[in-house]
C-alpha cells in the first residue's frame, strides 16, 4: 500500500519521467499519438459528449475538449492519466485556461 502510494506520488510529481519522454508530452507529437487518440476516445465516450461544467455536447453545437487538470508541462507524469482528463467544451475550457480547476464534480445536465 505504502508503495503504491509512493510510486503515485512519483509519477504526480513528474518525477522519474525522461527528459526525451518529458519534450515528447509537450509537443504536438504527444496530441497526435495513438495513445493519446484512444484515450481521448475512451474520455469523451465516458462523459456522454457533454462538458463537465455547463452540460453542453456537440448536439448543441459546442465543440468538445478533453483538458488535462493539471497541466502536462508541470505534471508530465500525468499526461496520459484518466484520472486527470475532463471533458470540456470550448468556452469553459477557454475561461479555465491553465488553472487546475476540476469540474468532473458538478456536472449539471
């Protein structure tokens, strides 16, 4: 259990991660890896194609993100986490901007 936790810890903070790995995460190569494309799929399938925030899905016309909480250039560790994606449409994942705001919480429908 113990080091379980630790090694979450580790990987939270990014450390352990390459620096190969860590440029990787933060380029455009990262956003355009089947690894990325399936875990994007699997988080939007989850959510019902609808923002955590304000509910709206495609069928309203909003256009959908997937948002990393926690940023992927400070917490690389993370980038491919499911614990640390959201699904947001374009207008509240522009006014959360780079703030670690989770809003998986209060999903309003």
């Amino acid at each position: 259990m113990l080091l379980r936790l630790f090694k979450y810890l580790l990987t939270w903070c990014g450390v352990g991660v390459s620096k190969a790995r860590y440029e990787w995460i933060n380029s455009g190569a990262f956003l355009a890896s089947q690894e990325w494309i399936d875990l994007r799929y699997r988080v939007l399938r989850e959510s019902d194609g609808r923002c955590c925030l304000c509910g709206r899905g495609a069928i309203d016309g909003a256009k959908l993100n997937v948002d990393h909480i926690k940023p992927r250039r400070t917490h690389p560790g993370l980038a491919a986490a499911r614990s640390n994606l959201q699904v947001l449409c374009n207008l509240c994942n522009r006014g959360k901007g780079n703030r670690p705001d989770d809003w998986r919480r209060s999903r309003r429908r």
